[in-house]
C-alpha cells in the first residue's frame, strides 16, 4: 500500500477512534448522572443557593446516611425537588434535643457542617422500612423531617430519592468525584487528543511515493497521433 495511502487511513482511524471515546464518555454521565441547580438557603453552608451541582443516579437501597439526596418532596418546596441531608435509613432510632443536637440509635453525631445557633422543638422518631429522615443543614430555615402539619416528624420514602450529590459549585461539600466520573473525563480526555491527533495527521500534506529509477513501472499509455 502507497505510503500517502496509509498515513490518510491512520489518520482517519485516530480521528474516528477519538470521536467515539469522546461520545462514550458523554453517554456515560448522561446515563449515571444529572445535574440540578440549588434554588434556596436550606443546605447552607454546604450548598450555596444558585450553585449548580452534579446529582449521582442512585436507587433508593444505595443511599446512605449522611448523603446529600435530591428527593422529590412537594410538600416541602413548590418545584418539587429539594436536597437534604439523610440523618436516618431504616430502622434508625432518630431523636434531636431543643439545641439542635441529633443522636442516631444513642450516638450522638457530629455535625461541624451546620448554621450553628437554632433551637428546635425536640422529637423522637423509628424509621420504618422504605422511609428516610432528611434535614436541612440551614436548620433555622429548611423545611424538612421536622416540618408537618401535625407537629410530628415526617420521612420520606425511600423510593422519591432520584440521586447522591457528589459536586457543587460552590460551597463546602468536600467530596472528590466518584469513579464513574473520574473515568468518563479520563476517557474525554483521551478522545479529544487522539482527535486532534488524528486532524493534524490530516491536515500534514504527504506527497505520494514516488518509484525509484529502474523499479518496474506500468506502460505509459501511447501517445494521440
């Protein structure tokens, strides 16, 4: 095969592998992930209102305490979905004092994320199987597991969760990206340089081989007379 032949087929076959990489990488996060835009003060100071964040598809037995969830929740906010923080799976025994404090089957825990400084209306509360117990970091303001008509705490099925946040743009969430999302900029990453890898190989001119004196050579069609 003719050189010039070759490097276009090489050139060609490194663009198109890049291209593929590229939308591989794509297809993986609009399969695993989503993205939504915090819209209120509820998750400060770890989410700021207005921040975009990346949301992790997960089912409803992959989440654990301690996430931040995006659950669909109409009777905490107009639009439906809201983030909040998960203090309790099934079967938890949850119970927060009048400070603030919360203890998850007798251990208390560490919250250094809060807006310090709120008093609340103590509760006691078992998770039932399928249910969560999620509040707001913003405690003064969110509307949560604390907030229902009856006065008692509510939770939240299990199923309404739609993902784990795992990115924000602005705030304090801390977490490194996970896995999928490590893997699939790796894989854009490469795409893009064997695309341009493959662009420049084509726009290189190469002069066609030319046969050396003495090397065998068709027989040059007869001249018109």
């Amino acid at each position: 095969m003719p050189r010039h032949v070759w490097a276009r087929r090489f050139a060609m076959a490194t663009t198109a592998a890049g291209v593929i990489a590229v939308v591989a990488a794509i297809a993986l996060v609009l399969v695993n992930f989503t993205f939504t835009r915090q819209d209120d003060e509820a998750m400060r100071p770890t989410l700021e209102s207005g921040s975009v964040l990346i949301v992790e598809r997960i089912g409803p037995e992959e989440v654990r305490r301690g996430d931040l969830v995006l659950v669909n929740a109409l009777t905490w906010s107009p639009d439906g979905y809201v983030v909040r923080r998960v203090l309790g799976t099934p079967g938890d025994q949850v119970k927060g004092d009048i400070v603030g404090g919360v203890s998850v089957n007798g251990t208390w825990v560490d919250e250094p994320y809060l807006y310090e400084g709120y008093i609340q209306k103590p509760y006691d509360v078992k998770i039932r199987p399928g249910r969560l117990f999620l509040l707001g970091d913003h405690r003064h303001i969110a509307v949560d597991s604390r907030s229902s008509t009856d006065g008692q705490p509510v939770t939240i099925p299990a199923s309404q969760v739609r993902g784990r946040v795992v990115w924000t743009s602005h705030g304090r969430l801390g977490a490194g990206l996970p896995p999928t999302l490590r893997n699939a900029r790796t894989l854009a990453a490469g795409g893009l340089t064997l695309t341009a890898l493959g662009a420049a190989l084509w726009s290189r001119p190469i002069k066609p081989t030319r046969h050396r004196e003495g090397q065998n050579t068709p027989d040059a069609p007869p001249s018109a007379t």
